[in-house]
C-alpha cells in the first residue's frame, strides 16, 4: 500500500472511527484469501466497504475485469481515491445496506470488508438480503472476521439459511483473521 494510502486510512480512522474500525488496512495473504475462487469470466464482483482498496486490487489481479467490478464505500475521500486509482471501476458512494437496489444480477461473489459484528442486525440483514438478492445460484457472500465466530449474526444466518466455510488462520494480518465464505444452505430433499 502505498504511504499516501496509509496515511489517507490513519487519518480517517481518526476522522471518522464509527466507520473505519480497522487497526491496519488488510494485508496482502488476507487479501489474497478473500479473492481465492473469484472467476475471471464469471459474473460481476461487488466489494462492500472497499476503503483504500488493497482488496479493490487483489479483486482487479486475480484477473476480474475493472467494468465488472463495482466498490461500495461510504466514506467521500475513500470515494475519491478509490476512483483516482482504479479506472473503470464503478465507485458507488452508498451505504452496503442498500446494495440490493443495485442493477444488477448473476453476481459471482459480494466481497465484504465492513466491520459486520459491530452492527444493528436489522443492518446486517439488510447487507446480506440484498447481496444474496443479487448473487447467482452459486454466489458467495465472502467476509473476514478478527474473533473466532462466524461475521454474521446467528438470527440473520438462520433467517436467510446460510451456511458457511472458513479458512485457517491467516497470521500475517493485523489481527490475525479469518475470511468466511457464506452460502444458502440447499433444502433437504
């Protein structure tokens, strides 16, 4: 990441910490785990959060096409630099519980780096209604999480019926994390 990045993150943390509740932007295997499966000719990706964009990168380098690729962020300076440094892509400066009024359909994936637990339900629901409102039959719903339990809260995970696969512990993150794949659970037959 480059130090004008770093910086522009330190600074709003400061700014702004009810909406950067990161103690360092993610890291280079975090981001690598959150965009392991992504296909370069699959659907559109939506990455919710997107803030300084190393995730926006990782997303671009595995081969995703910048028109394909469409970041949420709230925060207007993420906004502008987020546009500033990757052409193409559609910036979309909105809360992620309205990422269902998005047009668009057949998502491959809905990549999240919102701080999820440290939300209302009623807005965690909002997000994953809406993104699995958009995603294909075999989207996924793909978020980190720094503690040891799933990102989503139970009430929400049982009223949508995900299921979910975790990864390992990836150490070389401040904090350590985990990325969780989340999907709807298919009905018993």
């Amino acid at each position: 990441m480059p130090s004008s990045d770093f910086a522009l993150f330190m600074q709003q943390v400061l700014r702004r910490p009810h909406q950067v509740v990161a103690l360092a932007p993610s890291s280079a295997r975090l981001c690598a785990e959150m965009v392991a499966g992504l296909d370069p000719a699959g659907g559109p990706v939506i990455e919710l959060g997107a803030g300084t964009g190393n995730i926006t990168q990782a997303i671009l380098g595995c081969g995703i096409a910048p028109g394909r690729l469409h970041c949420i962020e709230m925060n207007p300076e993420f906004c502008t630099r987020l546009r500033d440094r990757f052409a193409g892509v559609t910036v979309h400066q909105m809360s992620a519980g309205d990422v269902g009024t998005l047009p668009l359909d057949t998502v491959q994936a809905v990549v999240s780096g919102l701080p999820l637990l440290s939300m209302p339900v009623s807005l965690q629901h909002d997000i994953l209604s809406g993104s699995f409102g958009l995603l294909g039959p075999q989207g996924r719903y793909i978020q980190f999480t720094y503690g040891p339990n799933p990102p989503v809260a139970r009430a929400v995970r049982d009223a949508l019926s995900l299921d979910w696969q975790v990864s390992s512990k990836i150490w070389w993150n401040m904090p350590p994390a985990r990325v969780y794949r989340f999907f709807r659970r298919t009905p018993s037959t």
